[in-house]
C-alpha cells in the first residue's frame, strides 16, 4: 500500500497525519490527529487490506469493527473511534493512542538493565487485563491475539488498556492474518493443536504474559516453531524462574497455564482470586501512589 496515497484518504476523512508508525505488507499504522475539531490529542489509524474478500466480506469485516466502538468502552480496552471502508477494499480503523508504549517495551527496557519489575505494579497491570478480559468474554468476544505487545499503558504506565480485540476475527479471511492472528509464543495447546476453542485461549495468553512479566523470560523459550508447539503442547514451564515471587502469583501463573482447558480458570474467577479482590485492591491501588 502506497504510503502517501493512504494519507491523503485519511486527510479527506479529516484526520491529519502526524507520523507512519508501521507500513508493510497488506497493513499500515498512522499516528493521526482530528483536523476538523482541531484537537490536540492524537489517534492511532490502522489500515488493512481487504482485497483478498468480496464485496460481501469486505462490508462484513467493516460491521464487525463497527461494533467494536460499542464493546470498547470500558477503562482497560483502548477505544475504537470509527472505521471507514473505501472502494478499493482499504479499510480504516481510527482508535485512541497510548502514549506510554506496551508491555512488551517495559519487559525489554527490564531486560537490558537486568532489573525485576516490582510484583505490586505486575499485579496491578494483570488485575487491569483481567478486568478488561471480563468485559470482552461477557460480551462473547475472544481476543485470540492477546500478547504483551497489545497491551498498552498510559497515565504514566500506571494504566493498562487491551487493543487489537476483535481484529483478528477480521482480519482471519484476509492475507495479513498470518501474521495477525495468533502469536505462536502466546498460542494455547488447543490453538496449537488446530483445535475449537474458546475464551480460554486468552487466560492461556495471560498466563503467558504473566510468566514473561515475572522473569523477563517466555515460558516456553523454544528454537523453532515445531519445538515451541512441543513444548506447549507436552512439557511445563521452567517454574523455578518464577520461585522468588510470591506464592499467590505463582499458584495465579500456574492455573493459567493449565494444558487442561476445563481446568483453565476464567477472567472473572482469577479476579475472585485474593491478592485482586476487594481486599487485595487498596493496597494495589496503594503501591502506585
């Protein structure tokens, strides 16, 4: 996709663009600003391909973003503002910005100065992806991509908000979606096996994120995808790396992580857990004053 062809579709939409954040392939992302309220705050503009559906899928793929601006309002999910499909099968999704980056960059910046993150602020951050995860599977929405690159933070990376819900579901008919859909390191035993699933592909993700938030490490380190899907499939975790957290988030981390999906908790029923209910949360709330 021609990068200055697609700004000038978003201008005559009246956004203007402030700066290309990823332009490959079949997608594009754009840092956007409101030109005709002369807003200040800025926007995130993702644009995907849809050439490889017809005319029926591709008006199909736009009312299934539609919907996502209802189900986003909710403090821990980033909002989706509008969507708007062109004729040549471009479809724009204008959504709020995170100004302070995603987990994946707080893990990474952790990593290069071989520091721990502080178990309180995990907590915290986890607590806001439960709750933002209760929200989507109440409303029958499996994220199916969750990772701690689309969990963003903001307010000082005190709050965390869910993106790219709902996507995938669009996205799974298109040529991007092998590169959208599913990310093998976070991906549940059932996934790995080709198999139904449900919402319990994203408690196996948090579980996932959790462990990476806990050690700087991934659960499942493997070399390739066929030693990965292994690994997942039939062998644990090395729980000894998450030994010098507290016994509540390890016992958390390792219900997440159940291969039985039966026996894989839910949003709601992990947030039930003490160290995230009622008396659990002012001291949370408490260690990020």
């Amino acid at each position: 996709m021609d990068r200055s062809v697609l700004g000038c579709r978003l201008r005559d939409r009246g956004f203007q663009v402030v700066e290309p954040l990823k332009c490959a392939g079949h997608a594009a992302i754009f840092r956007v600003r409101d030109r005709i309220d002369d807003d200040t705050e800025s926007f995130v503009a993702k644009v995907v391909c849809l050439t490889g559906l017809d005319a029926q899928g591709q008006a199909g793929a736009q009312q299934e973003v539609s919907l996502l601006k209802g189900l986003s309002a909710h403090p821990n999910l980033i909002a989706y503002r509008e969507s708007f499909l062109e004729e040549a099968g471009i479809l724009f999704i204008v959504m709020s910005l995170a100004e302070d980056g995603d987990l994946r960059r707080v893990v990474t910046e952790a990593q290069a100065v071989k520091r721990v993150l502080p178990e309180p602020v995990v907590l915290s951050w986890l607590r806001q992806v439960l709750l933002g995860l209760e929200h989507l599977h109440k409303q029958g929405v499996v994220h199916r991509d969750l990772k701690s690159s689309n969990i963003f933070l903001c307010g000082g990376r005190r709050h965390i908000r869910i993106g790219d819900f709902g996507i995938s579901t669009v996205l799974q008919s298109t040529a991007f979606a092998s590169s959208c859909v599913g990310t093998p390191a976070y991906m549940s035993p059932e996934l790995m096996r080709n198999e139904r699933y449900d919402y319990h592909v994203d408690m196996w993700a948090l579980g996932c994120i959790c462990f990476e938030l806990c050690t700087l490490s991934m659960p499942f380190p493997a070399s390739s995808l066929l030693q990965l899907a292994v690994q997942v499939m039939e062998t644990e975790p090395a729980w000894s790396l998450i030994s010098g957290r507290s016994e509540d988030i390890q016992e958390v981390n390792r219900c997440l992580l159940r291969k039985d999906v039966a026996a894989r908790p839910t949003a709601s029923a992990t947030l039930r857990q003490p160290l995230f209910a009622e008396g659990g949360r002012a001291a949370l709330g408490a260690s990020e004053e």
